[in-house]
C-alpha cells in the first residue's frame, strides 16, 4: 500500500490557479463543469498515477479535485465526501484508505466504518485497514464486528499482533473501551489457535489498566499454553517488580535461568531486580557473567560500573569508567561518573576537569551543575557566580533548577535573605512551582517568616495532599515555632502515615510530643529516628529531651560524644549556648 500522490501536484495546481479560485466552500455537484474547470480537471487528470487515468469519468475528476482543495483549506467533511464517493465507484484502495484517515481524524465514526469496510473490500490482506477497522467496531461498540477484526489481525500477523492491539489501546481515550478491548479478547481466546498471544496481551493491557492482578493470572494463563516462552516469561517478572514483589520476580528468572541459562534477557532483568531489591552482590555476579558472554554489551558494563559506585567500590568503578570513556556512545556518562569519583575522594582540580569534558546532554547541565557544588565545597564563590550566570545563559529553559542551586548555595554561606529574593523573583513568573515553594519555606523559616512559611507550604499541599517534605516541614514549624500542636500533630500523623519508617518525620512527631510535655513518648521516636539516621539535628532533640527527663548525665555523655566528633557542627554549637549544663 501507498499513499496517492495527489497533493504535491495539487500545490502545483493551487499555486498556479489561486488568483480564479473562489474564495467559497465548493460544494460537490455533477453538473457539466464549465471551461474553466474543464481546463483544471484536464491539468489534474495528468498529474495522476498512471494506474488511475482514465478510471474517472469527468465529473469524478472534478468531486477529486474539490475533495482535494477542500483537503488544503480544512474543509474535511467535503474532502471526506469526495473521496469517500470516489472509493464507491473505483476499485482503488487508496480512495478508501485517505477517506478513512479523513474520517478517523474528525470522528465521523459512520463513514469511518463505512470507509474502512471498502478498504478491507479492495484490499482484504492490508494490516492497516484491519487496525482502523478494529478501532471502528470498538468507536461504535460493535462487539461481534470487533471480535470478528481482532481474530483476523492475528491470524495473517501473529508477530505485531501485541504492537497492533495495544496502539489500538492508546487510541481509546475511555476506560471503558479499554476494558471492552480486553474483554474481546477473552472471547478471541476461546476460538484462536494462538492463545499464548492473546492471553499476553490481555496482560499488558491489564497493567495498562493498572490492574496487576488481573495481569498475573493472564501472563501464568500465556505460561501454560506456551511454558518457556521468554517473552511472557519476561513480563511476568516485570508484574512480579511493578507489584513490589521483587523476590517473586527473581524466583520467576532463577527458574527460567535453570532451563535456560544462557539467556542474556533473563540475565539483565534479573540483575535489574537484584539493584532494586538491594542485592548488590548478587547483581555485580550477573552482570559480570553478562560482560563475560558478550564483551560487547557496554551498557552491562556501565550498571556494573554504577553498581560499584553506589557501594563504594571506588577502584573498581574508576576501572569500569575508564575504559568507556573509548566508547563514543558511553563516553560522557562515564566522564560524569569518573568526576563523582573525583569529588568523593576530595579531588576537587580533578573533579572540574572531569565534569568539564561533558559535552552532551543529557549529562552536561548536571555536569555544569555539578562543577558549581564542587567550586562551592572549595568555597570559591566567585566562581561559583560566574558559572551559575554562565548556565543560565546556556540553559534558559532550567531557570528553576538553576535558582534551587542557587539558593542552596545561599544557604551555604548563611545568606538567607539573598536565597529568599532570587526564589521570589523566580517564583513571579512560576508561582505554582512546588520545588521552589517548599524552598522558600525552609528559608523563609530560618528568617522567621512564619506567615511565608504556611503559605508556601499550604499552596504545595493544595495540588499535591501527600506531599511528604512539605506535610513535615509544616508540621514541624507549628510545633516548634507556634503552640498550635493539634495542626501540627494533624499534618505530621499523615507524613507517618505515609512513611513511617522516615527518620526525619519520626524525629518531627518526636518534637511535638516534646513541646506536648509527653517526654517518655518523645523519646521513643527521637531515638528510633537517630537509630535510623545519625544526624547531628536529630541528637540534639534527644540530648534535649533527656536533659529535661532528668537523665543528664546520659543527656551530657551524648552531647560531648558528638561534639568531639563534629566541634564546628552549627546544630550542637546552638544547643550548646541554650544550656550551659552541657559545656565541656
């Protein structure tokens, strides 16, 4: 099948005729054309294929040429006619194949059908003309005609049969005709030869739907009619993960890897699990046998390498990042990656040198933004200004970013105010920017503007309820800046709600039940949260509380621990000031 190739040569036309042209709609009509028209039908007609001339009658020809301008001038309806009425009379699927687009695209969903049938007429075996038709019967809830066009496209294309039926997926806008889409395929299942198949797709969709049970059992249905297939064997471990069942999803794999196990897919997925369940061990095993099959998969190579980052295994990372930065297609990520190393370590020279040979995106900006941190841990804000006003010429588009970067290093150097003007500048122009709301928060709370604080926080939770930082950071300030303890109790109980086990938000609830004078109950919480997290601001709420409990010695032992640790450390100097108990 091909497109006709009607409108480069219409341009031609048009270009040459619009100064005759009536400026009104051409109504579709078969009186005898005048000369004029003769003329343009006699140019039209020898711009055809040479497959159609002759197969029109004249005034055929002229309702071709209306439809066509009517086409140019967005006046569907009449093109749709036109080419629909020509598909009638000529056995040429291409009439019927551009009346359908036409149709499709303005949802006359009648002569959708009607077009679509012709199309399948002219041309039985075209897999497009069975797509529209599929989406024509489930348009119009033909349920027999749907069934009917479904079992047809997997019987002459069992390979794009998933492609096929999940763009048709796409195309349903409701729903309730993704629904009726699987539900036509539970009655397909029960005629085609092909079951495996259909019971796949009737998976994927399911997930589509976001019900993950419903596509457990279709994938196990695919499984039983087709054991060891590797696809549906692959999408039932991807079920497995997306329900948060991680270790179904790697027994699903092991199994497979027993029957088969060389099998690089089963291998990739498995380790992907693996990194997400934490098994960081037995992911670098695979990856390692997956690098040992195919010496060419550099992207193994690369999570190898990342996997050896994230559990500090700096040499053997450097080893990985080093030898793609050969690789043309891996060379920037591992540029980046080679610069994290650089900077964990303290070589900060290196570091720069590292980020600056990023060039590409999408790492570059994060490797420009990554140079100013690492100028600002050296404290060269000089430098720092000047690379900030250098992204944001070259990145007008991440102005957000940008500024969030720029007030945290604000923040850095105790400059408040400045942090709080460039974010308010900045949030004129995006005032429903979330990120640069819960920001201004946190440093409008360090300037003690509690009114600014609230605002921000309460416009954060108005489009996002279960915002976790900002439901603490509001609970927070209520209970430590205000006496209004039944709103903050209300906001700090939904962020445990949500996460329970968060050491920040077990250290807020903890304060509240401090300023509620609830000390044995404080307690619980503050020190499960400096279990969970050995933060310096969440010690200095326990010494506090144990301080007040009557447990000063056990408070003071703490205390001269952590300061031993960390002398300049702002969280202990502070507390320190607040109660000369606790001097050295």
């Amino acid at each position: 099948m091909f497109s006709l190739r009607f409108l480069p040569f219409l341009a031609f036309i048009l270009l040459n005729g619009c100064a005759t042209a009536p400026e009104k709609p051409v109504s579709i009509v078969s009186e005898k054309p005048n000369q004029l028209l003769k003329k343009r039908i006699q140019a039209f007609e020898k711009k055809l294929p040479a497959d159609v001339k002759g197969s029109f009658a004249a005034n055929e020809l002229f309702m071709l040429l209306t439809a066509e301008i009517a086409g140019q001038r967005g006046q569907y309806e009449i093109a749709l006619e036109g080419y629909l009425e020509a598909a009638r009379q000529v056995n040429d699927a291409r009439f019927a194949e551009r009346a359908a687009m036409i149709a499709m695209y303005i949802k006359d969903e009648k002569k959708l059908s009607e077009s679509v049938q012709l199309w399948l007429k002219q041309e039985p075996n075209s897999l497009s003309a069975r797509k529209l038709a599929i989406i024509s019967a489930l348009r119009m809830s033909d349920k027999s005609l749907a069934i009917k066009n479904i079992s047809e496209y997997l019987k002459k294309a069992p390979a794009d049969f998933e492609k096929a039926l999940l763009e048709v997926a796409s195309n349903m806008q409701k729903p309730s005709k993704v629904q009726f889409i699987f539900d036509m395929l539970e009655e397909v299942a029960a005629e085609s030869v092909d079951k495996a198949m259909v019971y796949f797709v009737q998976s994927v969709i399911a997930m589509k739907m976001n019900n993950l049970e419903l596509a457990a059992t279709k994938i196990q249905q695919a499984l039983r009619v087709q054991p060891n297939w590797e696809r549906a064997v692959l999408l039932q471990a991807q079920v497995a993960v997306v329900a948060g069942n991680n270790l179904i999803a790697i027994s699903v794999l092991k199994n497979a890897l027993h029957i088969n196990p060389s099998d690089l897919a089963y291998k990739k997925l498995l380790a992907q699990v693996f990194v997400r369940n934490r098994n960081y061990a037995e992911s670098v095993q695979v990856y390692k046998e997956i690098v040992k099959q195919d010496a060419t998969d550099l992207e193994s190579q690369m999570a190898l390498g990342l996997i050896y980052l994230q559990t500090d295994q700096d040499a053997l990372a450097q080893h990985v990042f080093k030898k793609l930065v050969t690789d043309k297609q891996w060379q920037e990520q591992a540029y980046f990656y080679l610069g994290k190393l650089a900077e964990k370590k303290g070589f900060y020279a290196e570091a720069i040198d590292w980020y600056d040979q990023v060039a590409g995106e999408p790492f570059a900006f994060d490797a420009a933004a990554a140079v100013v941190m690492v100028l600002a841990k050296e404290k060269q804000y000089s430098k720092v200004e000047v690379r900030l006003q250098a992204l944001l010429q070259k990145y007008p588009k991440q102005q957000v970013k940008i500024t969030l970067l720029h007030a945290e290093i604000y923040n850095q150097q105790k400059k408040y105010q400045e942090a709080y003007d460039i974010l308010s500048a900045v949030l004129v122009n995006a005032p429903n920017d979330n990120d640069l709301l819960y920001t201004r928060a946190l440093v409008a709370e360090r300037l003690n503007k509690l009114d600014i604080v609230e605002s921000d926080l309460s416009k954060v939770l108005q489009s996002n309820p279960n915002h976790l930082e900002a439901l603490n950071a509001l609970g927070y300030t209520l209970a430590n800046k205000t006496r209004r303890f039944e709103e903050a109790e209300k906001f700090l109980l939904q962020a445990l709600d949500l996460a329970p086990e968060e050491p920040v938000i077990l250290d807020s609830y903890g304060w509240l039940q401090y300023k509620l004078g609830h000390l044995a109950k404080a307690l619980v919480y503050l020190q499960k949260a400096y279990a969970k997290e050995k933060e310096n601001e969440i010690l200095v709420h326990v010494v506090e509380v144990l301080w007040e409990s009557g447990r000063k010695e056990e408070a003071r032992r703490l205390f001269k621990e952590a300061i031993r640790v960390s002398p300049k450390d702002t969280y202990l100097q502070e507390l320190k000031h607040r109660n000369l108990g606790l001097s050295l």
